[in-house]
C-alpha cells in the first residue's frame, strides 16, 4: 500500500512541476525581453522573448508528457525464420 501511495505523490509532484514550466518560461523570457528593452531602449524585445518563453515552455510540456505515455512495443520479428 506504501508503494501506492508513493506513486501517487510522485505523480503530483511531476504534474505540478510541469503545471508550472509553461507560466514559468513565459515570466522568465518576458524578464529577459524586458531587461534589453531597458538596456537598448526599445518596445520589441520584451513581446518577442516572452513569445519565445511562451514557445519553449510549450516545447517542454509537450516533452515531459510524452515521456509519461504508454509506449507501444515495437512488432516483434518471427524468430522462426
């Protein structure tokens, strides 16, 4: 029953961090753009950068939950032959 427990706690644990990797690539690539929007005196760089956060955390979700999918077996070969 421990075991049970242990597996559904670290399925929270998982779920929640990847909850939190598409906010959090988002706020981190706003910063970045909004640091060299003070730094060269421009608009574009924060809107660009938090595209490009926005984009790589979506990246990042869509490779955490692939790794958690059922992988099917590949056919196996007749070894009969």
């Amino acid at each position: 029953m421990t075991g049970d427990k242990n597996n559904v706690w670290d399925a929270v644990a998982r779920y929640a961090s990847v909850a939190m990797l598409l906010p959090a690539s988002a706020f981190v690539g706003y910063a970045i753009g909004y640091g060299l929007d003070r730094f060269f005196s421009k608009r574009f760089f924060g809107v660009t950068f938090l595209l490009l956060g926005v984009a790589s955390g979506l990246v990042q979700v869509i490779r955490e939950l692939s790794n958690d999918a059922p992988k099917k077996d590949a056919p196996k070969k007749d070894a009969s032959k």
